[in-house]
C-alpha cells in the first residue's frame, strides 16, 4: 500500500552558528503527517554525508543520489532578513516517485530550489490530492547564492491538475497582482499571513480565518505545517474552511517551541480546537 501522504522537495542543511539543523518542507510536512497518525513517504534528493539521525524515524524516503545537499543561510542586518543558499542538490524528476506512491491519497509537492518539474503532476493518480507549496518555485538566486523573489511562470501549468495552493502573503509582497493571478487559476488556494490569520479563496472567492492565540517561540516551518495540516483535514472531511480552522490550530501549536520538536500531536490539535482562542487581531 503507498503511504497515505507523500511529501516531495529537497531536504535541506539550514545553517546556523553552532553547525546546522535539517530542514526543508518535507521535513515539516513529513513529521506533520506522522503527528497526526498518516503513514509518510518522503521524495527526496540530499548527499550521503547529512545525517538526519533518527529525526525521521518511521518514515519511508526515497531518496534520489545527489552530491550536494541544499544548504540555506539566513543573515539579519537591521532585523530584516537576507537569504543565501549555498549548495543545490540533484533535482528530482516523476520517475524519481516509486510507482506506488503516485497513488498516494495525498501527495504534496513542496519544492524550495526549483527542483520539480511541471510534468510531476502528469505522472500522480488523477484520485490523489494534490497540494502544493510554491516557494522554490518563487526564488531565484544569484551567483553569490543571495536569494530574490520570482514569478512564478509555470503556475498555469501546475495547477490545471493541483488541487490546493499554499503559500505565505511574504512570498508574494513584493509583486502586486499576484494574488490575484493565483486565485485565478487555483481552484483551493490560502494565502497565510502569521498572527493576522489567512485567506481561503474557493474558485477565486475570499473567506477570511483568524489565527489562534499562541506565544509565540520560533516561526521556522509553520507555513508547511499549516499546509500538510490542511491537507490532510480536506481529505478527512472534503470542507476547506474546517481544514482551515484544523491547520490554523495545528500551526498555532507549533509556534510555541523550537523547531520539529514543537509540532503537535492529532491529540494536542484537538484540544486547541476545542479550549484554543482566536486572534481578534484584524486581516489585511
């Protein structure tokens, strides 16, 4: 049987000043999907020398060879955030999904360097869920790796077949019309906004959610959180704005520690539901 949610991208070496943590949208949506009771595959690419220990225990990866493991560095001047990727690896291609996994209930594609190509989605059962989340498809970099935002010019591709698209209102800020153009050809998008909540377009039409109160610790993969989160409570209950609700309080849960070791339990999630707050703070 394929794993009931498979999660494809590069997993990544996130430096920091003692040495670096292993990051990247699978290893938050992977352990995401395992908190909440799925059976998880990961598709991946990375070099022999990281060693992710035993933070993915129970999970089934795939792994494409690769020389390189794709290394980030985030360096801060004046509080704002510069971003710089350091080494790239292998890119992943459909032949690099096992063949039973192209079956999986949910598959979500969450490239961070470009690495998946648009005819991914040709080669995923027309039954699977197909989410994704863009970001490596929103970047680009320059020769001193110093990373910029893009277009994103292969949307229209992609999400004719994708069933939801998730990404953060920061990937987009800087190109007006964006949203828009997204919400135009997805038919379930969200566009999250932190503390401020986020927007749930349902063939274009925008419903706003609060975010849930939390003290908040370290933000550091919350957005793939809340995206495997979602997923996984649509294709429970097919009712976006309950997996919206689902994700908002998984997300909120893990903010409030450091890293994956944050990343809630289906029980933790439920009690949030039930005794959790909401933000009164207003959306924009």
């Amino acid at each position: 049987m394929p794993p009931d949610y498979v999660v494809m991208g590069t997993l990544t070496k996130d430096l920091i000043p003692d040495g670096y943590t292993v990051g990247g949208t699978v290893t938050y949506g992977a352990l995401t999907a395992k908190n909440l009771g799925c059976s998880v595959g990961i598709v991946t690419s990375f070099a022999p020398e990281l060693d992710p220990g035993d933070l993915l225990a129970g999970i089934s990866v795939a792994r494409t060879p690769s020389s390189e493991t794709t290394t980030f560095e985030n360096i801060y001047v004046n509080g704002q955030r510069q971003q710089f990727i350091h080494a790239v690896a292998a890119s992943l291609e459909p032949a690099s999904i096992p063949e039973a996994w192209k079956h999986s209930p949910i598959i979500h594609l969450g490239p961070l360097i470009d690495e998946i190509p648009s005819d991914v989605v040709g080669v995923i059962d027309s039954r699977s869920l197909i989410g994704v989340t863009p970001q490596g498809w929103m970047r680009q970099w320059d020769e001193a790796g110093y990373v910029e935002p893009r277009r994103w010019q292969e949307a229209d591709t992609i999400l004719h077949r994708a069933d939801v698209l998730v990404f953060s209102k920061e990937d987009v800020a800087h190109m007006p019309g964006e949203i828009h153009r997204l919400a135009g050809l997805a038919h379930i998008m969200v566009v999250t906004k932190g503390p401020a909540g986020a927007t749930l377009y349902l063939d274009g039409q925008a419903t706003h959610h609060p975010a849930f109160e939390a003290e908040e610790v370290d933000p550091t993969g919350a957005g793939d959180v809340f995206a495997a989160a979602f997923l996984i409570r649509l294709r429970e209950t097919d009712e976006p704005h309950e997996a919206t609700r689902f994700a908002h309080a998984t997300a909120s849960l893990t903010i409030e520690g450091l890293g994956v070791h944050s990343i809630p339990t289906r029980e933790q999630v439920e009690h949030r539901l039930r005794h959790g707050r909401i933000r009164s703070i207003p959306h924009g």
